[in-house]
C-alpha cells in the first residue's frame, strides 16, 4: 500500500501503536456492555466499555508512539481455526496513518467526542462500487520485506513474514455530528473513481454534505502468522486457515473503530505542520515542538481485562459464540 499513498495524500506521518487490550468490548457500538466479538485496541489507557474525549485525554499513558494521542482505535482479533472447530489466537501489532492536506487550515482536527467506524461485519463478499468496502485491504509481507500486491480479501498464500490489513477511515465529516446511528452516516470518504483503490485522501470534499475535511487514518494490523504455517495441515481451511472474530474467514467483514482523545491542540498544529517528511517520519514534527514521541516497545501500556473471559490460547468455540460464515454466506446485523 505504501507505493500507492504519495499518489493520493499531500503529507502524512505514521506511528507504530502497541496493543493495550484484546477482549469483547467496542464503546461505539456496544457501549456499557459486553460486545459482540474480541478486538485488538490500541491507544490510551483509559479504553473502557464508555469512553468520553475528557476521559481518554485522562489516561495515564497511550500505547501509539505519539504521547499525545490518547485517541482509541480497534479492530477484530484474528484467530486460527483448526479441523476439529476449535481455536487458537493471532498475534499482531498496529501502525496507524495519519494523512492530510499540506495546505495549513485545509485539514480541520476531529472534534471532542467524535467516533466513526468504518467497515461491515455482514460483508462475505466484494462490490467493487463500494467505497467502505474499497477501504479494507490486505498484503502478505514475505521475509525478504517485500509486499505482494494488495488483495481484497484475506490472501490464501503463505506469507513469511507478516499477514498486513489495512483499514481506511472516512474522512469527510458533515460537521455537525458526533457520531449517528449506524456510526457511518456523519462521514464519507472523498469521491473515487470505480477504479480507485484504495479511496482517495488529502482531497477535496466535494459532496457539500460531507464539507469538512479532516485527516484521514489508516490502522494497520500486522498480524504474526508466520508460525502458523507449519499447522496449516491441521486446520479447518489448510488453503487458508485464519478465521475473524466475528467469524469472517474471507476478510471482506474487516473494519474498526475510531474514538477522538487527542491532546486539546495538538491535532490542528500537527494537521498543520508535519508534512515535514515525504516518508511519514514524525520525528521533524518533534522537532517543531508540535508533539512527542516514545517507542511503544519501550512503554508496555496495556491495562488489565475488564471481562472475565478467555479470549487467546486454544478455545473451543469464537468468543461470544461467533458461528463461522464463508463467502457469499448471510450474516444477519448484531443485535
């Protein structure tokens, strides 16, 4: 994916995230309660089952290398699914995007308390005049460092060194609402051609219902299936064994969710002023003073399970009883 980003975003910066839970919450669309499936969350420390702009700022640390960004972002926990129907937990950790106009004031910060989520779980096959569903994509990184071409769907090959999704947000906003009911219709993404892949950034928001532009955030997950090859023998699908939480072995359900919790401030000075580095290096954003950073290796932000359920190692079954739906299966929408 990388190859094709100059081509549709003016400036960007990226910044590697560690995970600081994995459990059956989701705020936005299950808030107080307990969620449909198990997600991989990553950013500040305060995640709960209700989150709040003022909360999130409030955390203690935030597990995305950009100190100020306590915003949450999360996604479907990957597992592998064996012949006998049971299943074993994937490994992964996030690199999230940030991409945006390098026209100071053209790009405007998300406001306190906005949330969107973008991708569907229902989704077992591919329209390609979809634009969320043009959004989601996924590339088998080998060991020699080289990505193959992005697919749609998760990819039935091996790859050596990392199986990478990648899930675009929207980012042209209505401005006025926080969020809406199917968590969607207060965002668009910019006008693509058919062709397009993935949708366009750093462009124009032309639909005068979606006027206001703001960053456009991409959450990578690379997920660390390479030791699982040597079970593929075992497993359910040996062509291609991962399953989803939700119980999606095709990919084309992938999405995620986006909670605001930046620092008041920083967001706009950095929309503004990091298109400093043509390969999304935020370090001359340091140097600007505009915000800093820290290796997430190095600050193991993580915050203990609020559900008491096992959700890694071998299971039985999908957390929350998720059945197992292929291509061209009927999903029907969680309650």
């Amino acid at each position: 994916a990388l190859a094709l980003f100059p081509a549709f975003s003016n400036a960007y910066w990226l910044m590697p995230a560690g995970v600081i839970t994995e459990e059956r919450l989701d705020p936005i669309v299950s808030p107080n309660a307990v969620s449909g499936h198990v997600h991989t969350v990553f950013g500040g420390s305060n995640f709960g089952s209700n989150v709040t702009t003022e909360k999130l700022q409030q955390s203690t640390c935030t597990s995305t290398a950009v100190n100020e960004d306590f915003s949450n972002y999360w996604a479907p926990k990957l597992y592998f699914q064996w012949k006998n129907g049971s299943f074993s937990d994937v490994s992964g950790n996030g690199v999230i995007y940030y991409f945006f106009s390098d026209t100071p004031g053209a790009t405007k910060p998300f406001p306190d308390n906005f949330r969107m989520i973008s991708g569907d779980p229902t989704k077992r096959s591919f329209d390609p005049n979809d634009a969320g569903q043009k959004a989601v994509l996924y590339n088998c990184i080998q060991s020699n460092g080289q990505p193959n071409s992005d697919s749609t769907d998760l990819p039935a090959k091996e790859c050596s060194f990392s199986l990478r999704s990648q899930l675009f947000f929207p980012n042209c906003w209505d401005g006025k609402n926080l969020d809406s009911t199917n968590h969607k219709s207060h965002v668009a993404f910019p006008k693509i051609e058919t062709t397009s892949m993935p949708p366009n950034s750093g462009q124009k928001c032309e639909d005068p219902n979606f006027p206001v532009v703001l960053p456009q955030v991409l959450l990578e997950i690379w997920w660390e299936v390479s030791p699982w090859y040597a079970h593929k023998t075992e497993a359910m699908n040996p062509d291609q064994p991962f399953v989803y939480a939700y119980g999606d072995p095709t990919g084309f359900g992938n999405h995620g969710d986006f909670y605001n919790g930046w620092k008041e401030g920083v967001l706009q000075k950095a929309v503004d002023g990091c298109n400093c580095n043509k390969d999304g290096d935020p370090s001359c954003c340091v140097q600007k003073g505009i915000f800093t950073t820290t290796d997430p290796a190095t600050k193991h932000c993580t915050i203990p399970k609020s559900t008491d359920e096992q959700v890694k190692g071998m299971l039985p079954k999908l957390p929350g009883s998720n059945l197992v739906v292929g291509r061209g299966g009927t999903v029907s929408p969680a309650p």
